[in-house]
C-alpha cells in the first residue's frame, strides 16, 4: 500500500472533478441524466405506493394528490455528490478492487440516501412551501454532503487497513 | 488524542447542520446577505429591490459591431441584471454548513483556531463565487450583445456557473475544513493508521522475538 501524498491527491481529484462535471454537462451525458432521474422518479413512487401512500407520476415528477409536485432535476439526482465522491476515491491510493468497491458501493449508499431525501420532501412539500424550499436547496444537500463525506471516510479507514500478508502467515 | 468515530461525527454533523442552518434560516440570513452586498459592492455595483432581489450592474469592457439594424458600432462599459433572493442566498450559506462540520469534531479548545480561520477563509470564498458569477453573467450578455458568442463560450460560461451555483457552495465546507482541521484531515484520510506493510513487518518482528524465545527454552 503507498502512502497519501497529498499533492497527488488533490490533483487527481480536481482534475476528476472538472472531467466529470464537464461531461455531465454534454448533450449525451444529459439525455442519459434525465433517463436516469426518471427511473429514480419510478422506483420512489412505487416505494411511496408500497408504504401505503398516494401518488401519480409523470416523467420526473412525483405528484400529489392534492396537486402538490416534485420533480426531480440535474442535481437532484445526488449526481454531483456522486462525482465527487468518486473523484476521492479515485485519487486515493489503495488497490483497484478496493476503489471499485468504493465506487460501487458508496454510490449505492448515497442512492439510498437520496431516495429518501427525495420521498421526504415530496410530503415535507405538502404540508410546507417554505420548509420545502429550505430543506431541498440546503439542509437535505449539505447532509447528502456530509454523508458522502463519511462513507469516503469509512472506505479510506477499511482501504488502509492492515492486512495479514503471507509472509506473517508462518 | 481522543479517536474520531465517524458514526459519531456524522451524528453530531447532522444535528448541528439542522440547528445551525436553522439559525441561518431565521436569524442570520439577513445580516449576512447584507454584509455580501457590502462587501461585493468594491467589485461589484449592487441595489437590493423592496422584493429583496439584487440588481447588479457589472463593469465589462466591449464593442458592439454595426449591424443592418444598427449601422454604428457601439461600445459596452457595463451590464445590468437582476438576482432573484433566492439565488443570492446560496452564496451565503456555506459558512453554517462549515461551523457545523467544524464543531462535529471533538475538542473545543482545539477547533478554535480552524473555526476562526475558516470563518475568514469561506466569506472570502463566498464573495469571490458571487464575484466570478457575476462576471460570467455579465460576459455571457455583452457577448449575446455583439454577436461574438459562439458554442464552445457558451458551454464554458455554463460549465463555470454550473460549479459556481451547483457544486462549490456546497463542497467548498469541507474541503476548507479538511485543509484548515488538521485531526479531521488525518482521521478521513486514514494519516497515521497503520498500513499494510507496516503491519506485516511488525507481525514479522513479533513472529521473530517468539522464535528466538522458544529457541532459548
């Protein structure tokens, strides 16, 4: 295992994230971006409708029945946490089958996550407008953030963990 | 040193982003908002409307080509254009965001420093987002104005305003607290644990001093 130089890391991880985020930003890479926040749209209806509750979907927005509607845009989709989380992970030093563990794994968890920050303001919406605004655009990010912070912080802590090597096994 | 747990900072976090935010929300909005348009306003020239919308005016530099329309050039020395509260509060926000995952972490003595640095640090920061907003705002109008924009300065601008508004106010917390917090930077980024060879080769001494004492009895 080498060890983290610091340089290294933040180059790694700068130039990831603007590589990453430019390409976010490309026709092609949109297209699939909406297709992707469609289906995520789908799998919380039918989350909200398997917990008993009441709603309509139409492309990337969940309805209420009283009209309410959260539609789930670029950024609402916790790709940028995502990115980021990504960018980390790749400009740590640890073996390739660990990073992809973290990739995989930590965007699964940041998924779960989202998906309940998501069916939260979908009733939070409901019952306030200015809760509403509040929670979505800071208090739910900046959580999604410090989420994404601890399960990099979780994968760096299992990534240098020592292993037993073959010569120590005698 | 105490151990950071990050089940426990992730806790302390998330209750000190909610009060904290809250506080923001309510209470410290206003002073802050307030204190950016001061601030900005050596850069930039800034009227607040009754609505609480912002009205920018930016000093840019450029020449508007004669057209069929308009048969003579024209130069440009300034843009105007309005901020809707709501986009002006992101840049704003960060600085609760950072207090929170500053004091998540244990030792009050020992946050003192960072918190009081960071605090100088991310108002810059938030200041200079606004700044660099507005400048590629204004760039993007002048240059819809002469003509001259074409597709590769147009996605730029985007690119550039999609990490102003969308990514930075929300990264740059923990990237200043992981810069200024030296305990927090070591325990996310495992400095100091132990590593893999440094394990084996202590197991290998220790495997060695067992050796040599059954050798001795």
């Amino acid at each position: 295992m080498t060890k983290l130089r610091p340089f290294r890391f933040i180059l790694i991880f700068t130039c990831c994230v603007l590589f990453a985020f430019g390409l976010l930003l490309t026709p092609p890479v949109q297209s699939v971006d909406v297709r992707f926040s469609r289906t995520l749209v789908k799998v919380a209806y039918c989350l909200v409708m398997i917990g008993g509750g009441h709603a309509t979907r139409d492309a990337a927005t969940l309805r209420a029945p009283g009209g309410f509607g959260v539609e789930m845009r670029d950024g609402c989709n916790a790709v940028n946490v995502t990115i980021l989380l990504w960018s980390a992970v790749l400009a740590f030093p640890a073996p390739w089958k660990m990073k992809t563990l973290g990739l995989a794994a930590g965007s699964a968890i940041v998924q779960v996550l989202n998906m309940m920050r998501f069916i939260s303001l979908f009733y939070l919406g409901q019952y306030s407008m200015t809760w509403f605004d509040f929670a979505h655009a800071y208090l739910w990010e900046s959580l999604l953030a410090l989420d994404t912070l601890v399960v990099f912080w979780l994968w760096a802590k299992r990534a240098m963990r020592p292993r037993a090597s073959p010569d120590a096994r005698i | 040193m105490r151990e950071f747990k990050p089940a426990r900072f992730l806790l302390r976090g998330s209750v000190l982003l909610i009060g904290l935010l809250t506080l923001w929300w309510f209470a410290l909005l206003d002073p802050m908002l307030f204190l950016l348009k001061s601030a900005a306003g050596d850069f930039v020239r800034i009227e607040e409307n009754p609505s609480g919308d912002w009205s920018l005016r930016v000093r840019v530099e450029k020449t508007v080509p004669a057209t069929d329309l308009q048969p003579m050039a024209r130069q440009i020395h300034s843009v105007d254009f309005d901020m809707q509260r709501s986009d002006v509060i992101t840049f704003t926000f960060s600085l609760p965001v950072y207090w929170a995952i500053i004091l998540a972490t244990p030792g009050v003595r020992r946050n003192l420093r960072p918190l009081l640095w960071g605090t100088a640090l991310m108002s810059a920061v938030e200041l200079t987002l606004l700044v660099v907003f507005a400048g590629i705002m204004a760039s993007g109008v002048a240059a819809q104005l002469a003509g001259s924009e074409e597709a590769g300065g147009r996605w730029i601008r985007m690119f550039g305003v999609y990490l102003v508004v969308n990514v930075l106010p929300y990264a740059t917390p923990f990237v200043v607290a992981l810069l200024l917090h030296r305990e927090l930077r070591g325990a996310v980024f495992a400095i100091g644990q132990p590593t893999a060879t440094r394990a084996a080769s202590d197991r290998g001494h220790r495997l060695e001093r067992q050796r040599a004492k059954s050798n001795r009895v």
